[in-house]
C-alpha cells in the first residue's frame, strides 16, 4: 500500500511537491509547475492555503507513524 510522505531529499520548500511526485511517480518538476499554474489561475491565495496545510498534514518521511488503537 502506496502512502504520502513529504519528501526529505527531493525538496525546494518543504517536501510537498517532490513527496507528491515520488506518490504518483512523476518527475517533481512537472508538480511544481502545476503547483505554480494552479496558484496563478487561483489568484495565488487558494493555492498557497492548501499548500501550507498539506504541508502540516502530510508526514514527513521516516518519521514514526501512530497507529490507531482499537
């Protein structure tokens, strides 16, 4: 089972969009690129909330995972 993680080699800010494309399996310049496209036509502020949110969700690579109890 694939899982998200921020990247901890292949970052320019924090890992979102170089962990986004290791997920998908793509080059991480073309997720910037669409980062960047997204946040023009979104008049920058949609984009850039979503972008710093994703950041605190998604773990980081290699950190430990809690799991839930049941």
């Amino acid at each position: 089972m694939k899982k998200l993680y921020l990247s901890r080699t292949d970052k320019k800010i924090n890992g979102l969009c170089g962990g986004i494309a290791a997920y998908f399996s793509v080059d991480s310049s073309l997720v910037r690129l669409l980062v960047i496209f997204v946040s023009l036509v979104t008049a920058l502020v949609p984009a850039i909330i979503t972008y710093i949110i994703a950041g605190m969700i998604i773990p980081r690579a290699g950190d430990p995972v809690i799991h839930d109890v049941k």
